[in-house]
C-alpha cells in the first residue's frame, strides 16, 4: 500500500507538471507561490487523480481547467477539452470581482474617497441624472454590492430576451448613461439586483474621477504588478465594460484569488487597502436561500446544502457565465480556480466538484 501512494504522487507530479499543455513553458512552471505535492498541504492525490479522470471523461460537462493553490503552493494545474494554459478566458460575471480589487486600489490610492461617497460628486459630467433625489443617495457601496436601487432585471429575464435591460443597454452608444437614465425602485442600499448596468456607472466614475479608463487602471496598478496579461472590451463610447467584459488566464486568475486570500498583499506589497481587502467577501446581501453577496463577490448562504462539507462558512468567490470561479477559502488558506464552457447545462457543475469532491479529498481535518 505504501508503494502504492508513492506511486499515485509520482503519478499526479507528472501529471501536473507535463501534460498540463505547458507547450510554452519549463517542465517546472515558475509558479510566483512555489509547488509542492498534494499529501504535503493535507490533500488526497489519489483522489485528485480520479477527480481529473472523471474531468476528462465528461463527469462535469465541458471544463477547461482546475487550478488549486494550498499553504503558498500549487498542488494542482491541469486543462482539459482543448484548453492550453497560455489560453486567456472570458470571465463573464466574475469580471465583476476583478473591479471590486481594483476598487480596493483605487480607495486606497484615494482617487475614490471611499465606499461611503455618494456617486454624484464624482460624476461632475451627468448631474442632471441626479435632480430625482432618490438617485443622488447612490453611493460607491451602493454599485458594488449590487444594490443601487436602479429598475434591472438581468437575472430576472433570459439573456436572449429583448427585453432584458442588457440587451438594451448593449444597443445604446453609451452604456452608463442607460444605466444612469433607467428609472429608481428601491431605496439605494436596500434591494439585491445584480446590476450590470451599475458597474457601468462604477467604469464611468473611473473616467472622470481619475481621468484613465478602468482598464487602464487596471494595468498600471494591478495587472502589471502580478505579471498579468488581460484583454478587456469597452462599450462605443469608450468606457469599460466592467459588467463582463474581461478575458484572464486560468493562472492570472490564481494570481487575483491569491492576492485576495493575502487580504491585498503580493509577497510584501499592499496593493489593495487593507481594510477593504478584508470586508469585500462578507456578507452584504442575501440573494436566495443558496447564495449570498459581498462586495462584487458571491458567497454560500447558511441554509445552501453544499456548505456541509466545511466547517466555517467564510468562503467567497467570482462566478462566470459559463463557469468561470475564483474560489477563496480563508480558513483553508487555499483558492480555487475553474473555467468552463458550460454554457448549455449547468455552470454550477464546478460548484458541485468543488464542494462535493475537491473539499472532502483534504484529509487534514480541518475543512
């Protein structure tokens, strides 16, 4: 038996580290957190090994890639239905999660003075839109946790019916000013509407407030920083889609969960205020008795089953189209990235593989 599991190590070592399509790279990828093997951070390679045949064979429709980072090591990086690993991802929704670090750099840059700063004195170009005073209450806070109190109803309405507010502000030449022009239904802070539209409001502010688009930020105080190679769309008018217009690779997406379980620290350097860094993944909406969110970042509510198999219900992570996750375990001190294609069935499947098979193959006892 003892042979066997120093087998089954040696297996998922060249396993992870030369049929991953490194076709680019060293036998050894020069991960910035170092590698090690599974058993050495409390995880089932033997387990691991079957998770990535049933990967393979279709268990969890079309994935494309799973990556887990364990104590400050990669123990896991493989790609799957075509996927190579220099290939960037779209991430759809969970571009959302990547504006909310670099809303925690900009608020610690103080070009944005804080979540508590009503969003009319940083769009000096469109203060007509604030004249209903419902409007004017809006706050930084109120954008990234999805709770504006702006008519939307994108996760109400098929995102091939016309009548969804994305399908129409897509139409338009300027996409924040839809947005700003879409009718109030609540009291800004009050209602959970996930709102692509406010994100657009939270792009435009980078544009006047700081006079760079939010991708150019982006690059200069982040992106560069972690050695990440992004592409990212903007509407007609110039300004970034900050809805889901980013496309990362699966290991630039490890580098951002990292950067998030350290709080906004990279190896010395606190990118991110720290104080941000440590509230965007709690709880600030309940959604449905399943899922809960932060700010710009989802979470397991209480009551969702999947949560059994985890002892402390501080996990939070970004959730694409398609299913595209950074996962954050902070008790755990691991992250957890998958990408997908799953457009037609289900994007929960990585969800499920996380909870149902990834958690229960640490054999630590701690999770």
């Amino acid at each position: 038996m003892v042979q066997m599991n120093k087998m089954n190590r040696l297996l998922l070592t060249i396993l992870v580290v030369t049929s991953c399509n490194f076709l680019e790279d060293p036998i050894f990828p020069d991960y910035p957190w170092g590698f090690t093997q599974p058993e050495e951070v409390g995880y089932n390679s033997e387990v691991l090994l079957q998770i990535d045949s049933d990967i393979k064979s279709g268990t969890y429709g079309q994935m494309r890639s799973l990556l887990i980072i364990k104590n400050d090591k990669q123990i896991f990086e493989n790609y799957y239905t075509g996927t190579i690993r220099s290939q960037e991802e779209e991430l759809f929704g969970s571009t959302v999660s990547v504006v909310s670090v670099l809303l925690g750099i900009a608020i610690k840059k103080n070009v944005i003075p804080g979540l508590d700063t009503p969003i009319k004195d940083l769009l000096p170009n469109h203060q007509m839109a604030f004249e209903d005073s419902i409007r004017s209450q809006i706050t930084v806070k109120n954008l990234i946790s999805m709770k504006p109190g702006i008519s939307w109803n994108e996760l109400l309405r098929s995102i091939n019916d016309p009548a969804n507010y994305v399908n129409q502000m897509v139409s338009t030449s300027d996409w924040s000013n839809f947005a700003l022009g879409t009718p109030m239904e609540a009291i800004p802070g009050t209602r959970f509407s996930f709102n692509s539209g406010g994100l657009m409001i939270l792009s435009k502010i980078f544009d006047e407030q700081i006079g760079m688009s939010l991708a150019e930020f982006g690059e200069e105080n982040l992106f560069r920083k972690l050695d990440i190679s992004a592409t990212w769309l903007s509407d007609p008018s110039g300004t970034t889609n900050a809805g889901w217009g980013l496309s990362l690779k699966p290991l630039d997406m490890a580098k951002i969960g990292y950067l998030c379980l350290n709080k906004g620290n990279w190896f010395g350097d606190q990118i991110v205020d720290s104080g941000y860094a440590s509230i965007m993944g709690e709880l600030e909406s309940q959604y449905t008795f399943e899922w809960d969110y932060g700010l710009g970042w989802w979470r397991f509510s209480d009551d969702n089953i999947l949560i059994d198999s985890i002892d402390k219900n501080d996990v939070y992570f970004s959730w694409g189209l398609g299913g595209q996750f950074i996962f954050i375990f902070p008790h755990q001190n691991m992250v957890v990235v998958l990408t997908a294609g799953n457009f037609l069935n289900n994007d929960e499947l990585g969800i499920r593989l996380l909870m149902n098979r990834l958690i229960p193959a640490l054999t630590d006892n701690t999770i």
